[in-house]
C-alpha cells in the first residue's frame, strides 16, 4: 500500500526538498502550509502532492493534519518570529511549536516515524556562555521528547543540517559585498576567523530530500532518536568564499568582525547568528557532546555523489541566475 508523508514545512526549502523526494519515491505526500494559494502551495499541488492547512501554534490543526500519515517530517524556523519577540520569545516560541508538533505526532496512532529538524546544542558544545536560541532551543525539545515522550522517542530521527549553500544568495549577513569604488572586489563580513570550520548543507533544495529518504528507507539506523547529520562539505569559511569566488568569477575578502559589530551591521539577525559563528568557533565538531548518537551520510547509505557539495551548488545557482 502507498505509504503516507505529511510534510510540514513543505512550502520552504527543506520540507519542499522532502516533499518533491518523496513524491519521487511514489509515496503520497501530504504538503502543509498556512496559505493554499501561494505559489510555493499550487507548484507542490502540481507536483502532485495533497494540500493541507496547519499551524505549528494549533496542536488540533496539526493533529488533524497527520491523520493516517505512516511519516511526518518538521521543521520550524525562530528567524521568523525574532523581530516580533526578540531572541529569548522567538526561541521559546520555536520550541513550544516543537513541542506542539510531537504532541501531534505522539497521538498519531499510524505514526512509524517522525523526522524532525533540530541544531545541535551551543551551550553541549562549546560550554556556558555559549547559549545560542536557534540552536538550544530546537536541541531542547529533542531532549524534552527523549525525556518525556519516549514512546514518540522510539519513532524520531533528529535531523541536522549544516550550512546552507543557498546562503550566497538568499541570506543578506552571508552575501559578499561588492565595495564601492573597487572595481567588482566583493567582501564577506563575517564574526569569525576566516579558517574557522564549517559543515556546509551542499544545495539544501535537493539534499534534504536525499537525506529524508535514506532515514525513512532505513529506519533501523537513525532511530531511535538518534541525530542524522546531513552535510555534503567540512571546510574552513575562507574556503568556502574561495568557491563562491572560483564559479562567480569575482574577487572576494574574508574580513573578520566582532560579535558587537555584527550586531550593530545587522541588528537582531547579526545577534543571532553571531553566537552560532562563536560557538562554532570554540568547538567546530558537532559531534562532540553526542558521540554515538550521530548518524553520517555513509551509515545511511547515501553516496557522496549522491549529495550536491558546495562547488556543485554553486555552479547551479550560477547557470540559473541565482548568483
Ligand atoms: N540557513 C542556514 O544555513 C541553515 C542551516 C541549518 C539550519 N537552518 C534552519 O533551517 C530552518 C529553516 O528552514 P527552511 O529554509 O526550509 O525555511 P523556510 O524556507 O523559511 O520555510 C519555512 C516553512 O515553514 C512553514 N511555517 C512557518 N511557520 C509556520 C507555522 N506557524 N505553522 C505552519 N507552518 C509554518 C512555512 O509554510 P507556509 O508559509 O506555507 O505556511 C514554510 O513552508 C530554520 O530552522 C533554520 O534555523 C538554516
């Protein structure tokens, strides 16, 4: 029988990567969003995915929505809530839409297997004072649904990612800057030392899907409640930038800032995602403070070639106008 996956999230990069996999697969695929008609909605309809309405703030709507569903995958994002509620209220609002969203699953009898986007923790990693809301606050509730619902527990894979290769294009703090008056020299700010270490996502848009579906085709492996680490690259940042300059063909500079001077360039998002850089900087492995309870690419079977890798996704977003 055709296997059912609710896909939260699915109108955005990783739940729509998730949602066109799956469809792929021949599963069905129920896609939630909080507005049909957007084009985002009708593409995924057309696709051949089922709409369906839900909000993270409305554990009935959810729970309707994952009727019958065999899998659910979530993810919910606290950058969208930050102006509104400042860092504290929009991580604390990201985790009780964790927390809702499992609730749901936890009631959802058909339920074999829940795949949930979560960060690993910069206070685990790096130590006190390292407390990062986007990230401890989705590692929070991973622990909350290992603690508290361990029959849920049982069913989850926690899905990390690294950074996104689409941040070139889509995330202002992480464009380069062409400097006025230079001539086409482009320069990246960032708070951090330019050999800092990074995993990188690859092109998120195909390698989320990728990693959905080997979880879900081996459940063995990542459940239970084990963190799937899905990154395509392990590199320094400046090398990072040396790629982006390679395809695009401009001439770039790393500059290292302050946390202080990230947060007065950028307001509340520099803030945010100054923390993350800093704590990545004290302790680039992942891994680390969940040793033995993180599943690679490899242990899911996934071939490197498999996963679109950073230089990849950047030739594609340059022969598509993205760069
Ligand atoms: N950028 C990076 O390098 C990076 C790296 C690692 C992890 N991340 C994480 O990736 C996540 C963002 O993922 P993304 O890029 O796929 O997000 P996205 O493209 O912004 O999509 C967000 C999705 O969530 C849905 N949504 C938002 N609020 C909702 C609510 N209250 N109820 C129901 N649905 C809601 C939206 O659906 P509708 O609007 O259609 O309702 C949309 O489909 C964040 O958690 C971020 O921390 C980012």
């Amino acid at each position: 029988m055709t296997k059912l996956i609710v896909v939260c999230g699915a109108t955005g990069a990783l739940g729509g990567s998730t949602a066109r996999r799956m469809l792929q697969e021949g599963w069905q695929v129920r896609a939630i969003t909080r507005n049909k008609t957007s084009p985002a909605a009708k593409a995924l309809a057309e696709a051949g995915a089922d709409l369906d309405t839900a909000s993270y703030d409305d554990t009935e709507s959810l729970s309707a929505a994952f009727k019958g569903a065999n899998a659910v995958f979530a993810v919910t994002n606290m950058f969208d809530n930050i102006m509104e509620l400042g860092q504290d209220g929009a991580g604390e609002k990201e985790y009780s839409q964790m927390m809702k969203i499992a609730e749901a699953a936890g009631k959802t009898s058909t339920l074999e297997h829940l795949v949930l986007h979560t960060l690993p923790s910069g206070e685990k990693m790096a130590g006190k004072g390292f407390y990062v809301p986007h990230m401890d606050n989705k590692d929070r509730a991973a622990d909350e649904i290992k603690k508290s619902m361990p029959e849920l527990a049982k069913k989850t894979t926690f899905l990390w990612l690294g950074l996104f290769a689409s941040n070139f294009y889509t995330f202002p703090m992480m464009t380069p800057i062409e400097l006025p008056n230079s001539y086409g020299s482009y320069i990246y700010i960032q708070p951090c030392k330019p050999d800092s270490w990074m995993f990188c996502a690859g092109d998120t848009e195909k390698n989320v899907g990728t990693f959905v579906h080997a979880i879900l085709s081996k459940p063995e492996i990542s459940l239970p409640a084990k963190y799937a680490f899905a990154y395509s690259d392990a590199l320094p940042f400046n090398k990072m930038l040396e790629s982006w300059s390679e395809v695009t063909g401009k001439r770039s500079t790393f500059v290292e800032c302050t946390q202080e001077e990230y947060g007065k360039m950028w307001g509340i998002f520099g803030v945010e995602l100054a923390l993350q850089f800093k704590a990545l900087e004290a302790q680039p492995d992942w891994t680390v403070p969940y040793k033995g309870d993180v599943v690679t690419a490899k242990e899911l079977g996934i071939k490197a070639e498999e996963l679109v890798n950073l230089k990849d996704a950047l030739v594609s977003f340059k022969e598509t106008g993205k760069l």
